[in-house]
C-alpha cells in the first residue's frame, strides 16, 4: 500500500509564490522518477515538472524558469516552488512517482496523489 498526498495549494494574487509539497507513504522500496501533473479548468492536462531519483529534471516549457521541482529522498517528498504565477497556472496539481515496493517485487508501478488545488487571481 502506497499512498501520495500532496499540500501547498490554495489561493494567491498573480507574480505570488507558492511551494506544493507530495509525501509518499507505505512500504516503500525506491522511488525512481517523481512529478507533477496538472489539469486546468479548460481541462487542460500534463505533465508540469519531472524529476529523477538523481536530480535531473524536466519542465514543461510553460513553466521553466518559473518553477522549480525537488525532492527529499529521506523523507519521499517532491516539492514544486512556484514563483511568479499566473492566471494560467490556475489548476489541479497532482503528484506521481514510479514507486517500487516488496509486494510489487520491486517492479516499480505509478501512484498518483488526489491533488491540490491552486488557484491564481489578478
């Protein structure tokens, strides 16, 4: 059993920050990739930031430079700081990793948060 929850969310003006949190939980072997995925009231929908087990990461061109993805390995969090936000960015963000654990056999499966909501206003 793996859970995912991510926190952060919630409501700020346009060129606010924001920094989103996602723990994962349970028995856990290894996380190998961990990202966020976000989905707009236009139903918009992908891939926001991506990072592997070694730190290297991946934007969406949409965000680069604005965004920046991290993780804690001791404690199986991925982080999103989020600066300079725009309306656009308005959304539900997700959490997901490639997650292994011994009931798996160490094959590593996708588990996804139920997501945060964040929303930017003018």
């Amino acid at each position: 059993q793996v859970q995912l929850a991510e926190s952060g969310g919630g409501l700020v003006q346009a060129g606010g920050s924001l920094e989103l949190s996602c723990a994962a939980s349970g028995s856990i072997f290894r996380i190998d990739d961990m990202s966020w995925y976000r989905r707009t009231p236009r139903n918009e929908r992908g891939m926001v930031a991506s990072i592997t087990s070694g730190g290297r990461t991946t934007y969406a061109d949409s965000v680069e430079g604005r965004f920046t993805i991290s993780r804690d390995n001791a404690k199986n969090t991925v982080y999103l700081q989020m600066n300079s936000l725009k309306a656009e960015d308005t959304g539900v963000y997700y959490c997901y990793g490639n997650v292994a654990t011994p009931s798996t056999s160490w094959a590593p499966r996708i588990y996804w948060g139920r997501g945060t909501q964040v929303t930017v206003s003018s």
